[in-house]
C-alpha cells in the first residue's frame, strides 16, 4: 500500500513538473514573441515620426518587402518574423541611411535642409544597427 501511494506520488510530482516546465517554456516563447514583435512596431513607429504617412501596409511592402498584410499575418497566427525578412529590412534601412548620407555630400543640397537630412541619416543607421544587434543575438540563442 505504501508503494502504491508513493508510486502516484513520484508520478504526481513527475506530472506537475512537466506541467510547471511546459509553461514556463510557452511563456518564454510569447515573451520573445511579443518582444520581437514589439522591436519591429517600435522601428515602424520611429520611421513613421519622419514619414507620418507611412502605413504599416507600406512598411511591410517597402521596408520589409513582403505582401502588405505581413505583419498582420504574423501577429493573428502568433508567429514570429522570419529572419530573412529581418535581414531584409537590415538592408533597407541602411540603404535608406546611405540614401541621406548622399544627400549630405551632395554639393547642390541646400543648407536648408542639411539637418533634416543629417536627423533622418542618423536615425536609419541607428534602426539598422539595432536589426543587426537583433539578429546577432538570434543567431547565437
């Protein structure tokens, strides 16, 4: 009798375990979920300051260069944003910054808008470096 019952004791703990371990594992992957899709709608947010016209369909289209509901599909199905459309945007933020760095160098820029340039260059080459720091820390976890 003594046996029995510490037999479905050992077998309670070993489910209560596996039960304790499983959530603490989903809730670890929709932290990281939400994170990671918390970084790509605080970039979104940042470059909509400069272009408040910037849709998120846009964004998707033009700086990730996915289908204009991507981010969509990926928030209603719980899935994370693939690395290459990471890289992708990676790219296209440096493009951009390299873009207004352009810009600057170019002798027939007006004074006027030296700054604005100047403001718009730093913040995509601040945004591209923190996709590539993402995706650095990606690739070693």
């Amino acid at each position: 009798m003594k046996l029995n019952k510490m037999r479905i004791e050992s077998e309670n703990c070993e489910l209560f375990s596996r039960v304790v371990l499983n959530f603490w594992s989903r809730l670890y992957f929709n932290l990281q979920w939400l994170k990671l899709h918390r970084f790509v709608d605080d970039i979104y947010q940042t470059i909509r300051e400069l272009e408040p016209e910037l849709s998120v369909s846009r964004f998707c289209t033009d700086y990730l260069d996915t289908s204009r509901s991507y981010l969509h599909n990926k928030k209603t199905t719980g899935r994370e944003v693939s690395t290459d459309v990471l890289l992708t945007l990676y790219g296209n933020l440096k493009q951009s910054a390299k873009t207004f760095h352009l810009l600057l160098d170019d002798k027939s820029t007006s004074q006027h808008w030296v700054a604005h340039f100047e403001r718009r260059a730093s913040v995509f080459e601040d945004l591209a470096s923190s996709v590539l720091s993402d995706l650095t820390s990606r690739t070693l976890h």
